[in-house]
C-alpha cells in the first residue's frame, strides 16, 4: 500500500527508482562529506579551539547526528512516512548548512586570523552559538535523513514481491556503499582542496549547493516511489506488549503455542511480506498473547494493552535479540571515534609535499579508506560472492554474520598499524628531527576501508533482514543510535586518559610529538580484541528470526533465496 491507502502500480518501485534515490544520496552525501570532512581543521584553525577539545566537539557532534535518527525513524514509521521523512530531513539540514556556511564568510562570525607564534583569539560566546546552532541543524536534519534511505531504497525492490527482487536484495546494500563511496572520495579531494586552498566560503558554499541539488532531485522522483502506509508507533506497540507481559505473569503458559492469539486482520499492515512464527526464545513475552476473559473490547476488538497476537510479540523478542549485535557495534564504534580526527592532525605535522609547490591536504588522507573500500566491495561483490557461492550454496556467498566478523577483525588491525605508525613518526622526529611521509598513514586507511566493505554493509544487511517487517526505519535507526552512543563513549574514553595522563606524560596533547598517541591506539586495540570474543559468542547463540507466508510460497521463496530465514508456511489465524 503506498502512504495514501493506494496499491502501487506498476509505475512505482524498481530498478527504475535507483537513479532518482541513488542520486540524492549522492549529492547528500558529497555535501555531507565535504561539509564534514575539514571540520578538524575550521575549529582548530579559523576557531582557535584546542586539538582535544576540538576533537571532542566533532565527536559529540557526530554522536547527536547519530542520535536523532532514532526520532526520525519513529516519526517515519509512526506516522511521516520514509518519503516525507526524508525530504524534511533534507530541508533542515541545508539550512544547517547555509547558516554554517554564512558563518565562515562573515568576518564577524568567526575570530581574526593570527600568525603562527602569535597568542590567537578564541572565538566569542556569539560565535560558538552560531556554530553550534549550525552543527545541530545539520544533526536534527540527519535524524530524517539516515533512518531512512536505505530501507526506503531496499523497499523499491524488496516489496515488488518477485523472486528476482529478492536475489537483487544483496545487490542493493553493496551498491549503496560503493555509490557512497564513490562520491566520497570527489569529495575529500575537491572540496577539501578548495577548504585548505581557495577559502572556506566556497569550501561550505559548494556542499550547500550540492545539498539543495540533492532535494530537487529525491522530490522529482515522488510518483515513481513505493510508499509505505505507516503502521502506528513501533514503540507503542513494543511497550503494550511488555505490559501485557507483565499483566499476565502469572497466567499459566499453554503447551500448545497454536492456542496463543493470533489474528490476521490485525497484523495485515504488519506484515506484507508474512507474520513473524513463535519462537521458544524469551518466553515470558509469551504472555502477551494468552487469552484470557477480560481482554477484549465491547467492539469485539483486543484490547492491546492486554493482550497481543503472536506476531506483535515476535516483533519485541526480534528487536531484543539484535540488542548484543548492537551493543557489539557501540564498542567498535567507540574505539574507532576519534582516530580520523587524529590521524589529521597527524598528517598535518608529516612531510605532506607532492611537488615543490603542492602539498597533500591532510584531511584528504581519508581517500584510502574510500579507496579500498571502493576497490574491495568490487572484489567482494564480483569475485569473493561468487566463489563462497560454490561451497556454502548461499546466494549471498557468506552470512553476514561471518562478514561483520571479518570486518571486525580487520578493524583492529587497522588500529595495529595506526599505532606502529605513530611510533615510528614519533621516533623520526624526536631522534631524528625528521618529518616522515604522510603515505605512512595509508595503511591504516586502507584497511579500514576492507573493514568497512565487510562490517557496515553486513551490518546494514543484518538490520534490515532481521527487524520486524514494519520496524526497519526504527531498526536502522537503532544502528544509528548505537553509532551515537560509541561516539559519546568515545568522548568519555578520550577525555578520561587525557586527564588520566596529562599529570605525567600527556598521551593526547595539542603538540603530538610530546604525547603517546601510539599509547592510545593500542588501548583502543585492547578494547577491539575484547569486542571481537564477545561478538563471537553473541553470532553463535542468535537465532534467525522466522517468517510464515502471507501470500502462497512466493514469500517462501524469497526468503529462501536470502539463504539465512529458515521459512515455516502455515495458515493459521
């Protein structure tokens, strides 16, 4: 059903819908990318912030940016809609942008420029609040924006309903992240360059250009998209299972699941693709949907406070299952927050030189990562899939279960090299009074980039195959969420061993050369390996969530073809 009550035609949806959304992702993203990207640099240059402060200021920035999709997503699947959602998002995030951008142009909003050894004057209380005000357009607008494109793109093909459809579901994940990066990687050269070379109105200008081309071009596409009709607040629903739960906890728990409430009519909007089957995990859930005399309306109706279908209370032990997957990502991402803003600082100390009269843009080192990222996802996609494809006899090659793990793993070999290369430029210049190579730094790009093409597409497929059916915007959210909260705790982290330190040998001052960076880097190696035994055991005991087909075998064999849904058909009320 699109948002309006109507069936879609066979107009809507598509292959043919992924230049309009593809195209706005990339033009949002080249914005964001650009707008992001540099940011070290404008506070600790033009705002005269110090490096951990300017730091933590970033870090906190992209933990709101990554919180407020949880709003988002609530809102889309409550009542919004992906569509509107989206294009609201959009709209606030320019004007984010605009502001930021008349901020960097006005001489009034931002301090003078002061000379290298000069004592440089921080910027006003008036100015912050400009910035900040900017910064937290940007994230409000976000929270519209990531919850909800990459479900709303998967939707196009998912909710055809062909077997076709399915196999290319896969496809869909890996060709965002490859068009995403692709656009990346214009953007941290040329926006970049204009930043550090020509000035920072055009190097916010250009982005916030970008930004309003992006609306323009998602909004044309209206008629041509599959809307999905709202199902009411996931949350609501969630919350009147856990209290039916707890109502009947002492209700005695039948033998035979088929007497647990179910009820077709009720869950229609829930589940286009199939209702969710009983499973035996979190069992006092089940409570929810035992029949008892004082659960039904006058109207005939349940009262839902009371009592719950089985498929609603499968919607709740879902979403609790993928919690410890969650919590895994929080970790990672919490060692990982600030090791791109501090390998730019990195890089601004290094032999940056190409020519006598070109220097590498620091902030452009993160290039490799979308390099390799670019590079691999290929390999993976045109290669890798097809040969595991031989052994495992799954469409997809390997689950994404064993992809995250890989890309875990990669990830903290990526902090390894971070922290031997540190160690090496630190000793070139402290013994030597040598500025090593910036290229010192690809590595550990480079391999994050592996990482990604491994964890955050597999990650991105696990939430959207495993959520509730109507929950994937508030699902994908939840991965947001957790990406909010590992860059608060990264802040917390960052924070305690500066002040842990700074009374001996500071591991994280302004001046690296007299700090233990390296030090840090192999913390948060510490913490990876940790997090890598704790994802082990959480992907050994997850249990796939199970549909039953709403429509004849057609759902069956799409799920079937995922290769990871073990699929129960059945047609009970």
């Amino acid at each position: 059903m699109s948002e309006d009550g109507r069936e879609e035609n066979k107009m809507q949806g598509g292959f043919k819908t992924m230049p309009l959304i593809l195209g706005n992702e990339i033009c949002d993203r080249f914005a964001s990318t650009g707008f992001n990207a540099n940011l070290i640099t404008y506070l600790t240059q033009i705002m005269h912030m110090p490096m951990v402060e300017a730091s933590n200021v970033l870090t906190n920035f992209s933990g709101t940016s990554s919180l407020t999709p949880i709003i988002g997503a609530l809102i889309a699947d409550s009542f919004a809609g992906r569509f509107w959602s989206i294009t609201v998002g959009l709209i606030i995030y320019l004007i984010g942008m605009i502001s930021l951008t008349i901020s960097a142009v006005a001489p009034s909003l931002h301090p003078p420029p002061c000379a290298e050894h000069q004592q440089c004057q921080k910027a006003t209380s008036g100015q912050f609040f400009i910035l900040y005000t900017s910064l937290l357009l940007t994230a409000i607008g976000s929270g519209g924006i990531r919850p909800c494109v990459v479900p709303f793109g998967a939707d196009q093909l998912e909710l055809k309903g062909t077997h076709a459809a399915a196999k290319k579901g896969p496809t869909f994940f890996n060709l965002y992240f490859f068009s995403m990066g692709f656009i990346s990687l214009l953007a941290l050269t040329l926006v970049v360059y204009i930043q550090d070379n020509v000035g920072w109105g055009w190097g916010f200008g250009i982005p916030t250009i970008v930004m309003a081309l992006s609306i323009i071009v998602f909004v044309v596409g209206y008629p041509f998209y599959i809307r999905i009709k709202p199902a009411g607040s996931p949350l609501t629903r969630l919350t009147q299972v856990m209290v039916a739960a707890i109502r009947k906890r002492n209700a005695v728990r039948p033998d035979d699941v088929n007497l647990f409430y179910q009820d077709k009519e009720l869950d229609a909007d829930l589940s286009v693709t199939g209702r969710l089957v009983h499973t035996d995990q979190l069992k006092f859930f089940d409570r929810a949907a035992i029949v008892t005399n004082d659960d039904m309306l006058p109207s005939g109706r349940p009262n839902l406070w009371r009592l719950s279908t089985v498929h609603r209370v499968e919607e709740l032990k879902a979403i609790m299952r993928m919690l410890p997957i969650w919590i895994m990502g929080i970790i990672l991402i919490m060692a990982l927050s600030h090791n791109g803003t501090f390998a730019i600082q990195q890089g601004r100390i290094m032999d940056r030189r190409i020519t006598r009269h070109f220097q590498f843009p620091a902030a452009s080192i993160s290039i490799f990562t979308v390099i390799s990222m670019l590079t691999s996802l290929t390999i993976y996609d045109r290669v890798l899939v097809p040969l595991a494809r031989r052994y495992t006899k799954r469409p997809t090659g390997i689950t994404y279960f064993q992809r995250m793990g890989i890309g875990l793993v990669l990830a903290m070999l990526s902090n390894v090299s971070a922290a031997l290369v540190e160690t090496k430029r630190k000793n070139a210049m402290n013994l030597h009074g040598v500025s090593i190579s910036v290229f010192w730094l690809v590595p550990q790009f480079a391999i994050h980039g592996f990482a990604e093409t491994f964890f955050s597409v597999g990650q991105m497929e696990f939430v959207y195959h495993q959520a509730p059916e109507s929950m994937r915007s508030s699902a994908t959210a939840l991965f947001w969420l957790g990406i909010s909260l590992g860059y608060y705790m990264g802040t917390a982290l960052v924070t305690i061993v500066h002040n842990r330190t700074k009374k001996g040998v500071d591991w994280l001052p302004d001046d690296l050369n007299k700090g233990k960076l390296d030090s840090y880097y192999w913390l948060v190696t510490a913490i990876q390996i940790v997090n890598i035994g704790y994802y082990l055991v959480c992907s050994k005991y997850y249990k796939m969530k199970t549909l039953e087909a709403a429509e004849g075998e057609k759902v069956a064999e799409i799920e079937k073809e995922r290769g990871e849904e073990k699929v129960e058909l059945g047609d009970t009320k």
